[in-house]
C-alpha cells in the first residue's frame, strides 16, 4: 500500500497486472465487441450510411473484399477443393438455412399470430428473415476465428447468396403470400467483386508468394476479426441512428424473439451435426453458417418489395435486429465454442489412438 499525504492507494500486484493481460490478450475480440457498440451508441453519425465513414463502400465492398482476401491467402487450395466436393455439410446447412428455418419461423408466426395481437407488419418481418439465406462474412469470420471449418463456410456463404437469389423470392411467395424479385446482375456482380474475386486474388498470391509471406508473420486471422469489428461498429451505428416508428414495446419484443430464434436454430443445428456424425470443425461451420442471415440480400428486397408502403420500417425491424444479434451472440460464443472444438477435437484423437 502506497500513502500520499491523506490519501491511501493500493498498490497493484504484478501477477494480477500479468493476469489482466492475459486476459485482455486472450478476449481482446469480445472487449472489441463491446468498445464498438459503445463507440457507435456514442456518435452514430460517423459510421452509419452517408456519414464521414462512408461505409455503404468502405464496409460494404472494402472491408468484406479484405475478408475473403485473407482467407485466400491463408487456405490451402487443396482445402478448398474439398470443400467443393463436401455435399452433406453443403445439404445440411442450406437446407435447413433455406428450408427447416423458414418452416419454423412460420410456425412460430401462427403461434403469435393466433395468440397475441402482435403488429401484422412485424410478423411478415419476421418471415422475411426465415427466408433469408446465409450472410456473405460474419459466419465466415466467426467460423475462422473459432477454428472452424473456413473453407466449407466461404463455399457456403458464396453458395447460399447465389441460391438465395432464386429460392428466397419462392419461398416469400409460397410462406407468406409476397410477390418479390431480386437484381439479379447487381447482386451477382457485388458477389463477384467482394467474395469470389478477392478470393480467387488471394488464392494466386499464396501459390507465388506463400514462402515470403510466412515468414513475415503477419496475423491474418486477427486482421479478419478486426475488420469484422469495423462491420460490427457500422451495423450498431445504423440500428442507433435509424429513426423507426416502431414502438420501445415493438423493438423489445423483437430483440427477444430474435434471440429466441437465434439460440433455437443453434441448439438444433449442433445436435443434427452430431447426429449426423460430422467433424467438430464441421460442426463449427454449420453452427454459425445455418443459422445467420443475410442483410445484403434482404435491405435490397424489402425495399423493392414493401418500398412504397409506410410501414417499411416496421417489416425491416426483425432484420435490422437480427443482423447486430447474430455477429454479437456469435462473437461472445466464440470462446466457449473453440473449448468444445478443441476438446472434441482431443477426444477423437485419443479414440483413434486406442483403436
């Protein structure tokens, strides 16, 4: 204990300065969530659509063509090519990220429907986002940061944006009764610019360059997580400075019901990856790929679909929410994910070793 003058300051014991660096080492991702929303809650207008930031470029193009730049880099194509060829995990995810999802999220909305008197516009909100298919980055990012399996959750990510362009409008049509059409050429462009050609970039620089790279070290897996906490403070100055004429009652019921149906889709999708038998790095993917949905085909539907109606921003509410959810609850999963990998991981080798 230190004493100056009257004051008395305690003195601060090294081991416990060398555990809290430690720690902040170990969850700088999850302290870097939390820093980000923070800092979009405090000053939305830098970061948010139109600002200083301009992220509508810089985070939408940029920083996901940095994403898949990296993984290009540090994959090895023959992982690549077989993830190509991994057909159950492609099955397990897109179906029930494009089938068994929907239906649930439907069955829910009748429940609600007959039950309550819940905002018929929030409830068709809510289907827009079980027809979503998966996002283009933050399951990708989450998968790498885990240790999961990347390549399965890039050839995911990029199939399920091409599927969604078609499946996703049928399935508006057949579940909720909405007449819907997509861009076709723009969205397929944006996914060629931002996901198949920095990969397909990163891919040529590892197969010339790899040996001089690795030897500089540089941490590609931390720069991805980095640039996913750029997108992470973009997404929250959005959802902060977005004037909705939603009610507190309405957001708070959504929030909840989005975590609801976050959590559900998790539990279900690991013990079908158990039942099925897949990998832990398998299952890793199909946990965060199955279960996330995509904003970047969902904000261009729903306003070429509901543009004209006033309550536009009540049915986009369930998708605004859900997006920051999936890449919070994702992230602050991280860490208890990767112990059961790992363990899961250990276990098998000592199985296999026994026999």
């Amino acid at each position: 204990v230190v004493f100056i003058g009257p004051c008395r300051f305690a003195k601060i014991d090294p081991t416990m300065r060398l555990g809290l660096g430690r720690m902040l080492r170990s969850h700088w991702f999850l302290f870097g969530i939390v820093f980000s929303i923070v800092l979009a809650w405090l000053g939305p207008e830098l970061g948010m659509k139109g600002g200083p930031l301009r992220p509508e470029y810089t985070v939408k193009y940029l920083a996901v063509a940095i994403i898949f730049f990296s993984s290009g880099i540090t994959l090895r194509t023959d992982e690549l090519k077989s993830a190509v060829f991994s057909v159950p995990l492609h099955l397990t995810i897109q179906g029930f990220s494009m089938g068994l999802f929907p239906l649930v999220m439907l069955a829910l909305v009748k429940v609600l429907r007959a039950l309550t008197s819940t905002d018929e516009n929030l409830l068709t909100g809510l289907i827009v986002v079980g027809c979503m298919p998966p996002p283009v980055s933050s399951a990708v990012i989450l998968t790498k940061a885990v240790g999961g399996n990347e390549a399965g959750a890039i050839f995911n990510s990029a199939l399920g944006s091409l599927l969604g362009i078609i499946v996703t409008p049928l399935l508006l049509l057949f579940l909720g009764g909405i007449e819907s059409s997509v861009p076709l050429f723009s969205i397929f462009m944006s996914l060629t610019g931002t996901v198949l050609f920095p990969l397909l970039l990163g891919q040529v620089v590892r197969h010339f360059y790899w040996p001089q790279i690795k030897t500089m070290g540089i941490p590609f897996s931390e720069i991805s997580s980095s640039v996913l906490l750029v997108i992470i403070y973009s997404t929250f100055c959005d959802t902060f400075a977005d004037s909705t004429s939603a009610s507190p009652q309405d957001a708070i019921f959504v929030i909840i019901f989005d975590v609801f149906c976050l959590m559900l889709s998790k539990l279900a999708v690991f013990i079908l990856a158990q039942l099925f038998s897949f990998s832990p790095r398998d299952t890793v993917c199909i946990f965060f790929c199955a279960t996330h949905k995509s904003l970047t085909l969902g904000i261009p539907l729903l306003k070429i679909v509901f543009g004209a109606q006033p309550s536009l921003s009540i049915i986009s509410l369930p998708l605004l929410v859900y997006h920051p959810t999936q890449i919070l609850l994702g992230g602050v999963l991280v860490p208890g994910v990767r112990s059961w990998m790992e363990s899961a991981e250990l276990e098998a080798a000592q199985s296999l070793q026994k026999h």
